[in-house]
C-alpha cells in the first residue's frame, strides 16, 4: 500500500496536534484525510466511512484514548484498521496498556515526522 492511499483519521483534542498531523500527511501526498478533536466525533465518522489508519491521542476529555481504542476493535463495521497511539505518557507501562488495548504502535508526542512516517512504513510495509 502506497501512503497516498491511505484514509487517515486523526484524533486529537489539541487544535495544534491536529494540524501538524495533518500538514505532514498532505506533504506525503495522503488526501483522504479526516482530524477530529473528540472520539465520540471520531466513532460517527467512522461509521460513515471506515479508515485504514488511526492516530488517536491517549488523553482526550470525555472518551479517551484506550477507550476510543476498544470501541474501534469491538465494532466489525470499522473493519481492522492500524492504529497508532499518541501520547506524552513515557512509561513502559502505558506502552504495555495501550498494546494490550489494540494499539498497533504507540508514539510519544511531540511525534517528529520521521518518527511518524516510519512507524507507517513500518504498520503497512510501505
């Protein structure tokens, strides 16, 4: 799969994460792209139209991360899409919670974009 074929779905409570992310998927030609700042937001959107690739922020108010994580993975409709957890939470043991909720990798903020983009190649063979 080609980065450009990715449809990407982005959730993040920070109106600056949002952009970053998004500013570095168009610089890589990705178009299908979706940021949304809650995962409640990020559920009915998924319903209308599945991704192939998650990035969703661990700490959110209301749903949070793990949370998100465990409706994407309980619900079929969604299909299997990769997700990557964001975080600024460091310790071995929220890499450990975050894996055994379905994270396919888990990322600490500020993610570089060389960081980001690798753990893609990495997710999809690219």
């Amino acid at each position: 799969m080609e980065l450009a074929d990715l449809d990407v779905l982005i959730v993040d409570d920070h109106e600056a994460m949002r952009a970053m992310l998004l500013r570095v998927f168009s610089k890589v030609g990705v178009t299908r792209l979706r940021a949304l700042a809650s995962a409640s937001e990020a559920l009915i959107s998924l319903r209308a139209q599945p991704a192939t690739l998650i990035l969703a922020d661990k700490n959110m108010p209301g749903m949070d991360g793990l949370a998100f994580l465990a409706a994407v993975r309980g619900e079929r409709a969604f299909g299997a899409p990769k997700i990557i957890m964001l975080s600024g939470d460091t310790s071995p043991k929220h890499e450990e919670t975050a894996r055994a909720a379905g994270a396919d990798a888990v990322l600490v903020k500020p993610v570089p974009p060389s960081a980001l983009l690798a753990a893609i190649n990495q997710l999809f063979a690219v």
